[in-house]
C-alpha cells in the first residue's frame, strides 16, 4: 500500500477466523471472517481516513462495510447455485438502503467471481472490460442497474495487462472477475482503475473526495 500510496485496500480470502481490528504501523485492518479458517474479507485502511470512519458493519466471511460507506465483498464461485449469489446480493443492497445511504456514494470493490465483458451496456458498463459476458456477470449489471451503480474498470482504456484480474495457474487463461462500483452521479470522482501486477491481481482505483473527520 505505501508503494501505490493507497489509502484504502479491500482484501478477499484473507482466511482469519471470526471478526475484529488489527493496527499495524500507520494502518489498521478491519476484518470478517467465519468459524474456519475459510473465505473471509477485510478493509485496510490508512490512518489518514481512519478518523473518517464512523463504525463497522461485520456482516458475514463474504461481505465488511465501513460506513464511510466502503464495502469489501467476495461472492461465491460458480460452485455455488445462484440462491447463495443472491443472498450476498441482497445483503449488500440492505447495506445501502440503511439509514438512507441509498442516497449517498458507496464504494462497493472486490472480487465477484463475474465476467461483465467488454460489450457496453447502457451507463453501467464501458467498452473496456475484457471476455464475454457470463450469466453471473449478467446478474452484477442487474445489481448494479437497480441501484445505481457503475462498474468503473470497464470505463478506463488500459493494455490488457492492465485489465485482467485473474489468471489460471499455468497462465493459459485470463479473466477480469474483480470489479470496483460507485455511484452513477459519482463517476467524476472516478480519476483512474487498473490492475496491478495471480489470483487475484491487485485492483487498484484512485478517488477524488472529501473526507469528513469523527472526532
């Protein structure tokens, strides 16, 4: 993080059993796990923004918010019937919907086990996504359209290297399955995403805003 000078990151499969805060030099971990040592999510936030933080919201292994309002999410892999895919999405949305923050930007990042594509769809996804829209991919952009959402990595022009999120080991496939969302009215505050050079490549988003501290 202080190589990219990034002040929040996002973390699935981080594998921590049970729920709490790590602080760690300038930084202090949020994070969400379940009984066993599988899944889990976490939010790494510099101390910077920390003041900004108002509370956590520990949900389950697969979904951390902190109201600042930062969702880290990982949703199941297609092992899993899409029932499971729409609890996390409903869960997600009753997030939003809480004390109006349906009204308010949310940044909604991690890894969705998703292929939106590179076919644009009306203002929700660009022309620079990668691969072919798959059923699940499908739902993230039904996600998204009833709340309001962009998937921002697919309005950024970038080399393929740039764009990819996961490879197979081997290497002998490439998909783009990690997505960062914001609200549509908030696009402008969306200066850059990209990759960074794995399962899962770091994906990194740059955002011009303003920070209310909580004293």
């Amino acid at each position: 993080m202080q190589k990219n000078e990034e002040s929040v990151l996002g973390v699935s499969e981080v594998r921590w059993k049970g729920q709490g805060e790590i602080r760690s030099g300038n930084y202090t971990v949020y994070y969400s796990g379940g009984e066993r040592a599988e899944r889990g999510v976490a939010i790494v936030v510099h101390k910077s923004v920390v003041r900004s933080v108002v509370k956590k919201i520990v949900c389950n292994d697969r979904i951390i918010a902190l109201d600042i309002l930062i969702i880290q999410v990982y949703m199941p892999t297609s092992e899993y019937e899409d029932d499971e895919v729409e609890k996390v999405y409903d869960t997600i949305e009753e997030i939003l919907q809480e004390d109006g923050r349906g009204d308010t930007n949310s940044i909604i990042l991690g890894d969705w086990n998703s292929i939106v594509g590179d076919e644009p769809y009306q203002n929700i996804v660009g022309s620079h996504g990668l691969g072919r829209r798959n059923h699940r991919g499908q739902m993230l952009i039904d996600f998204c359209e009833r709340n309001g959402l962009i998937v921002t990595n697919t309005w950024f022009k970038k080399p393929k290297r740039r764009i990819y999120t996961w490879k197979a080991p081997g290497d002998w496939k490439r998909h783009q399955l990690d997505y960062i969302l914001v609200k549509h009215r908030f696009r402008n505050s969306v200066k850059d995403v990209k990759d960074i050079n794995s399962d899962h490549n770091l994906l990194v988003g740059k955002f011009q805003t303003r920070l209310k501290k909580i004293i």
